[in-house]
C-alpha cells in the first residue's frame, strides 16, 4: 500500500457514483480522523451498499424522513451518522445524486495509526478488534453523531485514496445484521484482511 499520508482526499465527484461504485472504491481508501487534536487512521476493509429509496434495507426505503435520517439525502461525500440500537454510532458516506438516499456504511478497518488512542477509546488491547465492526470504529476513531451532515472533505474524519487493489482482492456478500433485504451481495470486503467484522466464510 502507498503512503497514505501522502494521498489525496477523495473528491466529490468520487461520491457522485452509485452505490455500490463508491463502495468498491473505499476499499483500500483510509479514513482519518483528527478529534481533539489527536489524529487515528484505518484501512477500510469492509463496507455495504445501501440503495435508498428501493433497498428495503436502507433508512431511506420509500423516501421515509425523520429527524434522524436527514443527512442520508445529503450531498455526495456527506457523512451520515446514526446511532444503532440506541447503543452504537455508525458512520456512513452518502452517494450518487442528493436527495436519493444511498449511502455507504464503513463496517470495519484496519488500524494504522494512533493505536493507543484507539485503545483508549475503546478499552481494548486487541488489535484486530479494535475496528472489526461500524460501532467499534467509530468508538476507536472518535466518530460521534457530531459528524453527521457534514462534507466529508471539510470534516475533521477525511477518506483518502488507497490507491487500486489488485484484481480478485474485494469479495462480495450478503450484508450483515439485517432483517430485509439479506440475499443481496451489497457487502463488500477485502478478502485477505483479518480485520473485517465477521469472517466471509460466515456467509455461506
């Protein structure tokens, strides 16, 4: 992998492509976060696709709004962050055009830098737990619902270019820990990563 402190942060137009587009492309990219002047980063391993309007997965499905889910009909390269379970936050990036409702979910990365603070965040040793999971990133990167609406690019939690992965590394599954909408292979990850949050043999 290149050096990531030295890539470009993705730009809009990267986020104007569907879904499922913009989900491949993560993979590889890494997300860094600089909360409380302490900067942590991870590798995005894993992600879904969620379609909008016509996912029956999707906080979107049928257009719904409420006050929570407004950022999800943001502007390509939005964050939007909602809580899971009442316990959770979980982060995603809003895509294709605004007002669809698509959006990609960062379900798990691979920690490169500012593990102890990470470890901190999460009380933690393990590393490959660390970030295995959209609720334990954001805990590990210090992501709050304070990000939600915000433009990626102009944020304090930025994705930069990992550059291209080699052919046959991202592997598609079904999504994880819904209850609509499971057949769809809309989980992408890559297959040679021990970080991802559930392995994909799982998803057989």
């Amino acid at each position: 992998m290149r050096d990531w402190k030295r890539a470009a942060t993705l730009p809009v137009s990267f986020f104007r492509q569907d879904a499922v587009a913009v989900a491949r492309g993560l993979l590889g990219a890494v997300l860094v976060t600089s909360f409380e002047g302490r900067t942590t980063a991870g590798r995005i391993v894993e992600v879904e696709a969620y379609l909008g309007s016509t996912d029956p997965a999707s906080h979107a499905y049928k257009l719904r709004r409420n006050r929570q889910n407004q950022s999800i009909y943001g502007d390509p390269g939005d964050w939007y962050v909602y809580r899971s379970y009442g316990v959770h936050w979980c982060a995603n990036l809003v895509s294709g055009p605004s007002g669809v409702g698509a959006a990609v979910l960062i379900r798990a990365l691979e920690p490169l830098e500012g593990l102890d603070v990470m470890r901190r965040r999460r009380g933690l040793a393990s590393e490959r737990l660390l970030c295995a999971g959209p609720g334990r990133l954001c805990q590990a990167m210090g992501i709050t619902r304070a990000l939600d609406g915000a433009m990626m690019r102009r944020s304090l939690a930025v994705v930069k270019s990992g550059g291209s992965l080699a052919p046959g590394i991202a592997v598609a599954t079904p999504r994880v820990g819904i209850s609509r909408g499971r057949d769809a292979p809309l989980r992408f990850v890559l297959g040679d990563s021990r970080f991802l949050s559930r392995p994909i043999r799982a998803e057989k």
